[in-house]
C-alpha cells in the first residue's frame, strides 16, 4: 500500500470506487497491508444489511441480483441515493466458470452507469485459501466502505456455498422449473439455511411442480428460530416478482429484529469465522517454520513409507511457537 | 480402545471384519486412541491401489463400484480371494443424502454376502471436520488391513469431491448422457483430475454428444503427465462395458508404473495432506487453550463491533504454544 492508511478509509467512506476496488483487490489477494487494512476497516462496519443468494448453475441469478440491485437502487422514498450496494459473484467451483462469470459482470458494470452499484468478482482459491473467509473480508471492506446493502451470489449448492452464505444476514435460495431429481440433491446441504426461497423462470411448466418439492422439504424441517421460509416465483429477465421479493426481504428482516435474532445469527457465525482465522493464522505461523524444501522431503519420506504422518504432525505442531 | 493396539493389528491383519468396522468408527469419530491406531497402521499400509470415482449425483455411481467390486472379485486368475475390496462411500453435500446412501448401502452390504467386499459410508463431518482428511484416514486402515483394492465414491463435482477424490491413484469421472449444460459445470475443476472419463447409462440417446464434448474438453487442457484419459463407455445396470474399465484401470496403472509417476503422484499428495494435518493439529492446540465460554464471549465482541477480530486473532496465536 502506497497510501497510508487512513488516507485509504477517508476516500474508502467518501465513495470513491477506484479506492474500493483497491482494497478489495490487496484483501483478496492478501497484498501488503491487507491485515492493517482490515483491522482499520472493521470499526466502520457492521451497518450493511448483507443478503447471500445461491441455486444451481442456470436458475438465473444474475439476472435476478441485477434486477433486486436495480430495484434497491430506485428506492422507496425520494432520497435515490439512500441504499447503495455491493454485490460479489463468488464462482467456488472453478477458475474457469470464474473466469466466464468475471467476463459476464465486467459486462454488467458497464451497463450500470450508476456508481451506486458495485460488483465485484471472485473466483476459486486453493483448497487452503478459504473462499469463505475471503468473501467475509470483501463484505467488511464493502460494509464499511458505507454500502447499504451487499449482496453475495454464488453459483451451486454444494459446503462451499453453504459455508459463503452462512454470513449473510439473509440467504436466498432460488430455483428453478423442470429442476427434476436436482432438487432432491439441493435439499442436501442448503435447505436449511434459506431464510426465502425464489421459484425463478415461474412462467415456465413445473413451477407448481417445484413449489410442492419445497412444502414437502419444509414440513419435513422445522426451523429453531420459528421462522417459515415464504416461497416468492419471479420471472428476473422481465422484473416479474422482484418488488414482491423486496417485500419477504424486509419481513424477514423486521422479524429478525423483532426476536432480536440479528445479533444471535452475528454472534454465531463469528464464532465460527474466529475459529477458521485462528485456523489460518496459526498455518501461517507453521509455515514459516517450515521452509518448502523441509515439507517436500518429509512428504517424500511419508510417501515412501519411512515415516508416520501422524508422529511426524504432533512434532511439528509441538515446535510451533516455541522458537 | 478397551483392546491393545497389537491386538486390534493382529486381528485386522487377519481380515477380521468386525475389528475393522471397530478401527473405522474409532478413526472417523475420532474416538479416543484414534491417533494411536493410525500412527502403529501406517506401516502396513501403501499397499492397496486406491481408485477414486466421482460424478453428478444420478450418474449411477453405486451400481458401477458395485459391478466393479464384483468384476475384481472373480478375479483374472484361479485364486479368487486374491484381490479383496474396500468401498468407501463418501457424501460431502449433506447429512440428509448421506443418510440416503448410508441406507441404500447397508441393504448393499447385506447383498454382498462376500467379506471379501467391505462397504462403508461417511456423510459430511462440520466445516471443520475436514472430510477429505477422515476419508484420507479411512483409506489408510482398510490398506492396513490389507484390503488390496479401494474404491472410494463420491457424490458431486465440486472442490469437496476434487479435494476427496485427489488422495486416489486412479481417479475416475462418471458422465450421463443428456447432462446437457452441466458437461460445462463439471469441467470446471474435476475435468483437470479426471484420469479415466466412463459415460455410463451409455445405451440412452445423447452418449455420442456426452463423448465430444469430453474430447472437445480435452483439446483445450493438456496434462502435464502426457497421459490421455480414455473415455469407456458402460451400462453399469447390466454389466456393460465393466471389464473395459477394468481394462483402461489396468493401463493407466502400467503407464503409472512405467513412468514411475506413482511416487510421485503421491509426495504431491503428501505435501497436501501434511498441512492439512498441520493446521488441524495446530487448531485443536488452540481450541485446548481456549475455553468454549471464552470463544463464545470473543464472537459476542466481536459482533457487537466492540474488538477487532483480526487484531484478536493475532493475539490469540501469540499464545498458541507458549504456555
């Protein structure tokens, strides 16, 4: 970092979008200064709403945050400026859908003219690199660069995007039509962390169809927090139901605050996230005790079956910190 | 354990059933000992050839690892009991599905009345829990136990089953024809590991578009290790095309053999798993210095915005290993 700090917050928290997409870009990539830049950042954030959206690849979800964004944007009072947002495309399957994603939103940010809206793309880390966690440190950046809102979209259905929308505030699952036994598979993992669920492309045939799949799943889940997850069809490409999902957005957010369960949910996830950075933090720590040449020849002797991993693991861990 | 460590070898060496399905459960739930056990059956292990099979869920994966089992059950030569099988059956996206096939693989298991045929189930462990790393156990006991070959099945096409599936050998992606779009889905990130590609269910329509849009894959990623992976078709329901895998297995083990990948195939995977074992090893150090009551009073502050969480965490390594 070039600028120091609190020169980076000031442009950070007076807008400006070149500034953003630099802090964004030194946390994700875990630049020079991003831990300072984040220790600096948090005490800004906490003020966004953060909703999180995941379906399978195709059910439209794009289309579907462009059209919530648009609509978030327009506002419901005369102030057009009140609600601004971020929104982050996360790909965890793959460098290259992350690559056709990236190609699709730079797209996108062009037609938005409107410095208002924000997006922002980011594709698979290594299997080490935690997804997650780097979504979590782009939502506090985007949080306390002042965004009202952030909407964090990921494509599948799978623990990745379990564990990346598990940070929201609210997550929206959507689906599809004509889904057929894929719904079977989506019940697996995400269904009980959908505070709405979105039937997209509802005009076409089996929106009834998958609508029941729903009621069934439901009944056979109930909620800890009492909460019945509304199902809300839209049609994004033509803005079909996106007021109406704006309206389960803000009577889940008023029964959040009402039952005083924002703060549980906050509570409950930090105390997750704590454990993963603790996590990563203390690899860091093993690493740089192990240069790259020590692990490639202990993982050759593990290989070669001249030594257990399991002893040789409690060995190191016992070195760590004491030197 | 109320059993000595050389006890539980002895028996499990001996092909002793029930002691194995002991030693698992032991390793899996991380019962106490657990680590014990691994540290005196490494040694005996490194002997079995590990196959991974993984595709979309419907793809008809069970069936085929079924039909495989017994193929390698009748053997090549006069003495059937040569080559004795291990299946594990791996469901990274749900406790639900994974109870599913849970089910469905015990009413397996009661079909194969061959102990030479051992067949378990693992569902998702947290998100810490680290699936792959108890799959990784897993596959270390029943080599220990001298099982000669191990199949282990995975549901899905995501990081989850590519970080699973990379412990194996051999891995082998299972295709459908009439995917349709979901050919791009998968491509992201398992194309890369596929060694072996199999269209199963090959009799329906749409096989031929299924194997060009493999080979057009193909031409796109050239693999470092110079091997082609060959695409079998089979009709895993009937027994079609089985012995044809079995065939591309035999080959690609050779070119293996031939090129002396093996080993090296294996340090890289060494390299990997022994950070992983780090940074769990490393955790549960920090989680032993850290009360629950602490951590949760921790992720209230840090909620209610009154501590920063990466200041925190630092402070929280420091310790890690110094008292």
């Amino acid at each position: 970092m070039d600028l120091n700090i609190q020169t980076w917050i000031d442009r950070l928290r007076a807008g400006d979008v070149r500034t953003l997409a630099r802090a964004i870009s030194t946390v994700e990539n875990r630049a020079p200064g991003w831990s300072e830049l984040l220790k600096a950042l948090f005490p800004h954030s906490g003020k966004a709403r953060v909703l999180g959206l995941t379906g399978p690849p195709g059910a439209g979800k794009s289309t579907l945050v462009d059209q919530l964004a648009r609509f978030y944007r327009r506002g419901t009072d005369a102030d057009r400026n009140k609600r601004t947002v971020g929104i982050i495309a996360v790909d965890p399957t793959s460098p290259y859908t992350g690559g056709a994603i990236l190609g699709d939103r730079i797209r996108m940010q062009e037609h938005f003219s409107d410095p208002g809206i924000y997006i922002r793309s980011m594709a698979t880390r290594g299997s080490l690199g935690g997804l997650a966690r780097t979504t979590a440190d782009v939502t506090t950046v985007l949080d306390a660069a002042g965004r009202d809102l952030i909407m964090i979209e990921t494509v599948g259905v799978g623990q990745d995007e379990v564990d990346i929308v598990r940070l929201a505030d609210i997550t929206i699952l959507i689906l599809v039509p004509g889904m057929g036994d894929d719904v079977q598979t989506i019940k697996a993992g995400i269904m009980e962390i959908a505070d709405i669920f979105v039937i997209n492309k509802s005009d076409r045939d089996g929106a009834e169809h998958v609508e029941r799949e729903i009621r069934t799943l439901q009944s056979l889940a109930i909620r800890g927090d009492g909460w019945t997850p509304p199902i809300v069809k839209t049609v994004a490409s033509d803005g079909t139901g996106i007021e109406e999902l704006a309206g389960a957005v803000a009577r889940y957010e008023e029964y959040l605050q009402q039952k005083n369960l924002a703060l549980n949910k906050s509570v409950e996830n930090w105390q997750e996230r704590l454990i993963e950075m603790l996590r990563d933090a203390l690899l860091e720590k093993a690493r740089a005790q192990m240069t790259d040449g020590n692990m490639a020849r202990y993982a050759a002797e593990v290989a070669e079956h001249k030594r257990d991993p399991y002893t040789l693991v409690e060995e190191i861990a016992a070195k760590v910190g004491k030197s």
